[in-house]
C-alpha cells in the first residue's frame, strides 16, 4: 500500500509542473497600442481620394449619357433619311463625324475606367474596394464595341451599368 502511494505521489509530483509549464500564454488586461494616427490618415485621404474618382467617372458618363440619347435619336434620323435618299452630302458627313466624336468619348471612358480600376488594384489603401470595381471598364469595352458597330444606343445602356457599378463602389466605400 506504501508503494501505491508513492507511485501516485510522484506521478502527481511530475505531472504537476508538466501542466504549468504547458502555459505559455500570458494573460494581460492591458489595452491594445492605439492604431498609428498616421498610416489612419493616409488610408483616410487615399480613400477619398478614390470615392472622388469615382464620382467623378459618374458625373462624367451621367452627363455624357443625358446628351447622348438627342444625338442618337439625331444620328438615326439622318441614317434613315440617307437610306431613302434624302440627305444631304454635308448632313451625312456631319453626321459621319458625330458618329466618330461618340466612339471617341467612349473610347475615352474606358481608358480612363481602366486607369481607376490600375489605381484600386495598386494602391493597399483602396485594394478592398477594388472587388466591387473590377469589371467596369470591361463593361466600358463592351459600350465601346457596341459604339463601333453603330449601336449607340445599347453602348448607352451598357455605360448605365457602368455607372451603377460605380455607385455600388462609393456605397461600400462609405461604409
């Protein structure tokens, strides 16, 4: 009976430290460090800086859409009146350059849709939005094919997506 309890005894006086030492971890109520008031700062004006980008892009392609259904609807009256012979050389080539000045302007969205899409995925401090941002300027490219082929008004319609897809980026950047 000796025996027995010497045996539990030491197995008990060996386990005992075993357990301890297995705690590695500290436990502290002391508070967090404060987050650097400069790196805060900087991911504050890049984020600006980016939502006003943003709003930027929308004021832009809102104001171009507005002036783009009178031209469209003046684009295809001037086809239909050149299809039935009835226009004249100085319409048809005004016309000719309306439908170049359009294609240009989308061709410049998307260049500058594709240039904010490069700064959000390049700069840390606007990378968690560029998830939501990713894909307009391909739906500006799809706008700018749709301008080629003469569908003016479906390149505007793609371009309304564009700009809600812009509007749901500032939405989470507000959050």
């Amino acid at each position: 009976m000796l025996k027995r309890i010497a045996i539990a005894s030491l197995t008990a006086i060996l386990i005992a430290p075993s357990t301890t030492l297995g705690q590695t971890r500290r436990r502290s109520s002391g508070k967090k460090p404060a987050p650097n008031t400069a790196s805060a700062q900087k991911a504050s004006q890049a984020r600006t800086a980016g939502a006003t980008r943003v709003a930027e892009q929308i004021k832009l392609l809102t104001r171009f859409i507005y002036l783009l259904g009178g031209v469209s609807s003046g684009i295809a009256s001037v086809d239909e009146a050149a299809k039935r012979n009835e226009a004249s050389p100085a319409l048809i080539q005004q016309n000719q350059q309306s439908k170049a000045r359009v294609r240009q302007s989308v061709q410049g969205f998307r260049e500058g849709l594709d240039k904010l899409e490069i700064d959000f995925r390049t700069t840390p401090e606007l990378q968690p939005y560029y998830i939501k941002l990713a894909g307009v300027a391909a739906g500006a490219a799809t706008a700018e094919e749709q301008a080629a082929a003469n569908q003016f008004d479906t390149a505007g319609r793609s371009l309304l997506t564009v700009i809600g897809r812009l509007a749901d980026v500032l939405v989470v950047m507000r959050q």
